[in-house]
C-alpha cells in the first residue's frame, strides 16, 4: 500500500514532468518560428502584407499559452484541483 508521503512524491513528480515538457516546447517553438520568421521575411516587397510571416508563430503561440497554463496550474478550471472537484460532483450526483 502507498503512503501519504509516496503519492505526494509522485504528484510532484507528474508536475515537474509537465513544466519540464513545457519549457521543450517553449525551446522548441522559439527555435523553429525565429527560422519561420527570418526565411519568411528575407525577401518581402515594400508594402508587402508580413502577416503570412508571423501567422504559425501566432497560432502556435496561442497553443503555447494553454500548454503553459496547464503546466503551471494558473487557471484553477484546467488543474488537477479542477477533475478531482468535478469528479466528487459527479459521484455525488450519482447517489
């Protein structure tokens, strides 16, 4: 049987898995749009749209902010808090 001290243990241990899983794709994402962006906007036109140059890092950035949230646990509606509160609910409904 598990001890109160192993499962904190191994919570931690889930959430540093996640951060550490963040900061890769956040190493990640800034590596490949920074290429993205140089080789998109080496040969653009005077008074052409850049918008096509920034539109990946953008809607990747969107997804980066999400993953970050939930790694991190800021919004308390994404966090594991969250599922454990939401399946007790649902438990209790059930009775």
């Amino acid at each position: 049987m598990t001890t109160q001290e192993e499962l904190k243990y191994q919570e931690a241990q889930k959430r540093v898995k996640r951060i550490k899983s963040f900061y890769t794709h956040l190493i990640v994402f800034i590596l490949v749009n920074t290429y993205i962006v140089i080789k998109k906007t080496q040969n653009i036109d005077p008074g052409e749209n850049v918008w096509h140059a920034f539109k990946v890092p953008f809607f990747w950035g969107i997804g980066l902010v999400f993953h970050g949230i939930k790694a991190f646990d800021s919004i308390p509606f994404i966090g594991k808090d969250w599922e454990e509160r939401k399946i007790k609910e649902m438990m209790d409904k059930k009775k």
